[in-house]
C-alpha cells in the first residue's frame, strides 16, 4: 500500500512529466497558480530559460539562475540551474521536493545549520530572472533565523550524497541542505510547500 509521501511524490513527477510536453507558458504570465484551473509549464519554456541564463563574468558562459514557474500563498515551485554550491539554508514552514533535470553534484542534508543566521533562506535570490518571489514570512512562518530555519554558514553532523539527473530529493521542513559541489551544472524543479503537522 502506498504511503502519502509516495502518493505526492508520483504526483508531483508525473504532474511534472505532463508539464514538460504541453505549450509552454507565456513568461510575461504571473507566477502565480489559478485555484480553479491547472497551470502548465512546457519544456520549451524551461529551455529558453537556461538558454536566456546570465552571462558568468567569471566563466563566459551561462551562469546560476532562478525562475519561479508558479505559486500562491502555500506553495511555490521554481526552475534552478546552480553552477556553484550554495550557502546552507533551512525553511522552517515548507518542506520540498527537487526534481533532479541535468547535471550531478554533491548535496549536504540534516544535522545542524551554523550561524551567524539570516531569517530569509532564499539563498537563491541574487540569480532570479523572472516574477516576484514568494515572500519570505510564507516561506518559513514569519520565524526567525536560527539553525533550522534561514541561512547560515555551515551545517555539522550532515550527510552528503551525490545527486544526478533523474533524481528525486525529499527535504522535510526545518531540515537544513546545501549544495556543496556542483561537477556539471544543476538544473532542477524545487517544489515547496506547507509542512505538515
């Protein structure tokens, strides 16, 4: 018998698969998801994204970005390519799924996040090319930084796996996560939303 988490899971990759093959969605559209319809999002559109990426400095070539696709005050769901590790974070309110697309790294999960800390965990925020994000209270609660909500500096007693292509992650609330080594690009779906009691 299948668990809930399974349920969600095959249900979140197959609501994936299905937006993957439809038209894509128009970028000027609001990221925000109609309650009364579905919201398809095509791997066109995903496509030109990378291929709109900003230029790195450093490399010449596309660099990390960050697109929210939809959302609504619950959930959100963002297009991610990281060329570079990011700095731990923790959301304390929602928890998420990370639909692995292309690439392979190294990612740091649980233990204990290290401060100083920062109440937004929108680590991604400096390479987001289009829509307004989710706010950060909706994200976490409104709680304050601390080592399992926010930003940090390091995380102790965590676990590193590699992550490629084809991967499906599960991250619970409150669990802090990082990428620590990006070999080739990531890209990948991040599915947030409300943990549950």
């Amino acid at each position: 018998m299948r668990t809930t988490l399974q349920t969600l899971l095959i249900s979140v990759v197959f609501s994936g698969a299905l937006a993957f093959t439809q038209t894509p969605a128009s970028p000027k559209t609001p990221p925000y998801t109609p309650l009364d319809q579905d919201t398809l999002i095509a791997a066109e559109h995903m496509q030109q994204l990378l291929k709109d990426a900003p230029i790195s400095k450093e490399t010449g070539k596309p660099g990390s970005l960050s697109s929210q696709l939809f959302g609504a005050s619950k959930f959100n769901t963002a297009f991610i390519r990281l060329n570079e590790p990011d700095k731990p974070h923790a959301h304390a309110g929602t928890s998420e799924v990370l639909l692995i697309q292309a690439g392979a790294g190294s990612l740091e999960t649980g233990g204990e996040m290290v401060g100083p800390f920062l109440a937004n965990s929108d680590v991604h925020t400096a390479f987001f090319v289009n829509g307004p994000r989710t706010t950060e209270a909706t994200q976490t609660g409104g709680e304050a930084g601390g080592p399992h909500n926010g930003a940090g500096t390091a995380i102790t007693g965590g676990r590193t796996q590699k992550v490629k292509a084809g991967d499906v992650l599960f991250i619970p609330a409150g669990v802090p996560h990082h990428w620590t080594a990006i070999e080739q690009p990531i890209v990948y779906l991040d599915v947030k939303f409300p943990r549950t009691e």
